[in-house]
C-alpha cells in the first residue's frame, strides 16, 4: 500500500513543550499517521451534514506528533481530556514510540474510568507484505480497557479504511463512550484497485467516449461516490482555440491515484479536475490503485485500459510507473500519458521559494515520470495551513488546475484532428555563443549532433505521415532562411492587443516596465512583429527569440527576475494562439 508521503513520524523531530489548547470532547483521537484523522474527521463531516437534527457526539483528532514531550502529554491530559466519554490512540511504530504518553494516558483513563482503546498502526497491506509483522501488540492491549471484541473490530476498521470503514469506526467508539447504541458493523476490506467514479463529458457524444457509463465489469469492486468528497468548481478560466475540441466531439481519459487518498477521502481536488476536464468534453474514469508496482494492480489496470481505450492517461500515482523488468500498464496503453502534480507543501511555501517544488517531489513528480515518457502538468492541489496538531488536508489550486486541463485539451484537440489537419511548429535554438556577433548566437546548435539534417528528416516524416508541409526545403535553404534571410512578419500589433488582454496585468506591467512599450520594439516593422520564421502550409520553423536584448544575451539569459522580452513571449505565446 502507498502511505501518504506526510505519515511518518519520530519522536526526536521535537524537544520542546507546548500547549496545543484544543477544546474538550466526547472523543478523543489521537495518531501518529494524518490518514487516520483525515479519515475521521470526513467522516465526522459527513455524518453531520447528513442528520443535522441527530445529537453527534463531539470529536477531538490530534497529531501524535505534537506531542513527544512529555510535559506537552501532561497539559494535554490536563484540559482536552477534561470532558473525555472515549479515548483511542493509533501508534504507528507501536509502544515505543510513544510509551510515556500511552502509560500516562492509561492511568488517567483507568482512574477516571474512561474507556481507552490502543490499536497498532499498522495497515492492512504491510501485514499483507510483512509476514513477520504482529497483528498486535500484546502491550497495548493490557494498556487498554475496552472491551476485547470491540477493539478487535476498531483496529480493523482503521486498517481497511476507506469512507465506509471510518463512519463504523466513528459509531463503535461512540458505543464505547455509552451514547450509541452498537449496530454489530463488520469491518469491510477495500480492493487493492478498483473504478471509484465516473464523470461523464457534457458534449455530444464521441466513438472513445461511453457518458455516464457504469463501473467496469473487470473492475474488482466499485467505491460509492457518495463516500467521496464533494466536487468543488475551480473558477471559469481562458481556454485557447487550441485547446478545444472539434465540434460535437467528446474524448475520454482514465485518471489513476493512490488508494492511500481514497481511503482518506483526501481526493477531492482530483474530483474538482475531473469536473472541469468533463466540462469541456473529456469523460474521466477515476481508478484508485495501491500501487502500479504490484503485479495483480498492473495486470488489472492493463486489462481496464485495454477494454475502455481512453484517448489518454492522468497519472495521480508518482516515482516510475514501470515495475522492475520494465513494463508499465501506463506506457503500454499507447496513449499520451499525464503526470499529475501534487506538491507536499502549502501554496505558501511554494510561492516563496524560488524553486517552487521540494527535492522530493522533484525527483517523485517530475523526473522519473519524464523518464517514463509522461507529460508534465501544473500543481492541482496543495497541502492546507491546519491548526497546530490537527491533520493537513489538501485543497484544490484552481489556477493549477485550469492550466492542466488546458494543457491536456489541446493534446486531446490533436488526436481528434487528421494529420492534414494539424499544424506543428519547430522551433530550434539560438543559444548566446562566446566570440561571436552579439546580435546572434548559435542558431540550431547542438554538440556533435546536425540539427538542420534533423529538420529535413522531420519535414519528409510529417509529409509522409499525411501533413501538410508544402514545398520541402533541402538543408541549404533552410540554414539560409533561419541563420542568414531577414527577418518575416508573424504577428501584428493588433493581435498582441489581443493576447495581451488574456494575461495578468502585474505581467504585462512587468514586460512593458522593463522592455517598453511594443510599438517600440526593434523587431516591429510597419506594425508587425518581425522574427526568421519560415512557413510551409501547416509547418512553421522558427528560430528561438532572444530573451532579453542582444547586448546583454549572456546575463539575461538565464535570469529568473527578468521577465521575457517582448518579441519571447509574444512568440511562444501569441503565434500558436493566433496563427495556428
């Protein structure tokens, strides 16, 4: 089973004493793993929400990790517990990690009479995986004063987990407290991998596309989407000409994640980005996995994309997906595939630091998926910013999620247009060079490698393939129009009015602070934008603008604070919406 990356904890990460100041309750929880609470705390939501008249016993979660001093644990005990009907503890790692608190805890409860519950924190899939591993821990079940037969069942409800799971473990320890009345719950076990649900695309309906269409038959249990978390709307966001669908066409993708967030109920930003992509025409099966390296997971998920044929693959799961001989369900689909990003942080910290992701999600998001063949996306979520010792949910990052649907539209735009109806830009290098003109670089340079050899060979590939690519241009003539020809008009100054609207007017402000007005640039004749582009029907070659100006191209070539020059990102930008 994949934990999430924020569960483990240790008891020397902290040595001072606090006072968390969490309120009394009826219940009392505390865990080392934010799974659990999560969970709980859905569930304790849900419940609410769904018998607002029923009298619901009041609820404490707490993080285990804001409580390893020990006088942390005797202020705790001092006032949250003050109103305590129930206590239960989950101790990832077992007594040891925690001995003074649950000792502390015990004599509390005993002289109190408080019914106390200490329950291991393993998960069902480590015992599954680690034979040698205890189902219990003889001490904590001494430690303990519920009854034996509930807290058997409390410590499987917690290890299956799961919306269902929680709400019965929720009712058992009011039970335990004497409010409720104990209905006899089992608990019930969660599929290693499984369709959660389905959102159906609001366009007509399309050959790779089943709108509404039930959980699949190969599927090994299908999970309720009452027991999720309720979509949210990200905003209305610009959607470019490029990233719609042909019309009366929809397209269907298959969007794997973690079971671990299932489980949790901690997905509804993928639920938010699921809604959005169905809003512009893209049916999205949800399919939750404990992990792709699995050998029953990879052959079940290969058989359900083998049978549905998504137009494409949303990636929510991270490292490689390929297990150790190779093979990956998600390369063998012969789609494009998405890798879907979900930094660990909050947006905060992501904002203040320069380099946006941790190393970790780096490595786990973004490199080893590219290695795959995956396309990256944009961040969908964030952690929140909780009160001290309460569990991090995630919440949905709606700029995030507008660019990643944008970007996987234009691609799925693509697979639904015929080769003589796509249009494909090159652009090739114009990298600073030392002892050359500053007013050029190396245009096209690539270290022991004939870029200009690659261009001709791409030119006959398109054109044999069905694109139009007009007259093809042998080397010479293409080293001579992008390295020696004057420049060609692509974009007038109307059209960049146009764009520009589009964008942040704090980026547009910073473009024209530091570059000018556009009228100005040295690349506008006659009111047109004026760049070496050569145009072939449906393929244009371009030599990559400068980033800033020519007599500064080595420092401002690489400096983050500078924004792009004018004729940048009007070119990356505005020929691809404009012309193309």
């Amino acid at each position: 089973m994949h934990l999430l990356v924020r569960e483990n904890r240790t008891l020397d990460e902290q040595d001072q004493a606090e006072d968390l100041g969490l309120p009394p309750a009826d219940l009392v929880v505390l865990s080392f793993t934010e799974s659990d609470l999560l969970g709980l705390s859905h569930a304790y939501n849900q419940r609410v929400t769904e018998n607002p008249l029923v009298q619901t016993p009041s609820l404490q979660l707490t993080h285990l990790a804001r409580l390893r001093h020990p006088m942390s644990i005797d202020l705790y005990i001092d006032t949250t517990l003050q109103q305590a009907r129930c206590v239960v503890v989950r101790l990832l790692g077992g007594l040891d990690y925690w001995r003074y608190g649950a000792e502390e805890l015990a004599g509390w409860c005993r002289a109190n009479k408080v019914p106390l519950a200490l329950l291991p924190g393993e998960c069902a899939q480590t015992l599954k995986t680690s034979p040698n591993q205890q189902a219990d821990d003889p001490r904590l079940a001494e430690l303990s004063s519920v009854e034996p037969e509930k807290r058997k069942r409390l410590i499987e409800f917690f290890r299956q987990g799961g919306p269902r799971n929680m709400a019965c473990a929720l009712h058992l320890m009011g039970t335990m407290a004497g409010l409720e009345i104990d209905d006899g719950a089992q608990p019930e076990p969660v599929p290693a991998w499984g369709v959660y649900r389905t959102f159906a695309a609001q366009l007509g309906p399309h050959k790779g596309a089943q709108p509404g269409r039930a959980s699949n038959p190969l599927t090994p249990q299908s999970i309720d989407a009452a027991g999720g978390s309720p979509p949210q709307t990200c905003g209305a966001a610009y959607v470019p000409c490029s990233a719609v669908l042909p019309k009366g066409l929809t397209t269907r993708a298959v969007l794997l994640f973690y079971r671990a967030h299932l489980l949790v109920s901690d997905h509804t930003a993928l639920e938010v980005f699921a809604q959005s992509l169905a809003a512009h025409g893209c049916a999205v099966d949800m399919v939750f996995v404990t992990s792709l390296k699995e050998v029953e997971v990879a052959k079940g998920v290969a058989a359900y994309l083998a049978q549905v044929q998504p137009d494409c693959v949303l990636n929510g799961t991270v490292f490689s997906s390929k297990n150790q001989q190779g093979y990956s369900p998600l390369v063998q689909s012969g789609v494009p595939v998405f890798q879907l990003l979900q930094p660990g942080s909050t947006q905060a910290l992501w904002q203040q630091s320069a380099r946006g992701l941790t190393r970790a999600d780096l490595a786990m998001q973004t490199v080893l998926p590219e290695l795959d063949g995956s396309i990256s996306t944009f961040p969908l979520s964030f952690r929140q910013q909780a009160t001290p010792g309460h569990p991090a949910a995630r919440v949905p990052y709606a700029p995030g999620i507008a660019l990643t649907v944008a970007r996987i539209m234009g691609w799925l735009r693509l697979r639904c247009l015929t080769s003589a109806q796509r249009k494909i830009g090159l652009v090739v290098s114009d990298y600073p060079g030392a002892g050359l003109a500053q007013e050029s670089g190396h245009v096209a340079h690539a270290v022991g490698l004939d870029t200009f050899a690659s261009l001709c060979s791409i030119q006959h590939i398109l054109q044999n393939d069905g694109y139009k690519t007009g007259t093809l241009l042998p080397r010479a003539a293409l080293v001579a129009a992008l390295a020696k020809s004057p420049c060609q008009p692509f974009l007038s100054l109307a059209e960049y009015q146009q764009l520009a609207t589009r964008l942040e007017p704090a980026f547009m402000a910073s473009v024209q602070a530091a570059w000018g007005p556009p009228e100005h640039d040295k690349m506008v004749q006659n009111g047109q934008f004026c760049h070496r582009v050569v145009v072939q029907e449906h393929l244009t070659i371009a030599v990559q603008p400068d980033r800033g100006q020519a007599a500064d191209r080595k420092a401002l070539y690489h400096d983050p604070d500078s924004p792009p020059a004018t004729l940048m990102w009007r070119f990356t930008s505005g020929y691809s919406m404009c012309k193309n």
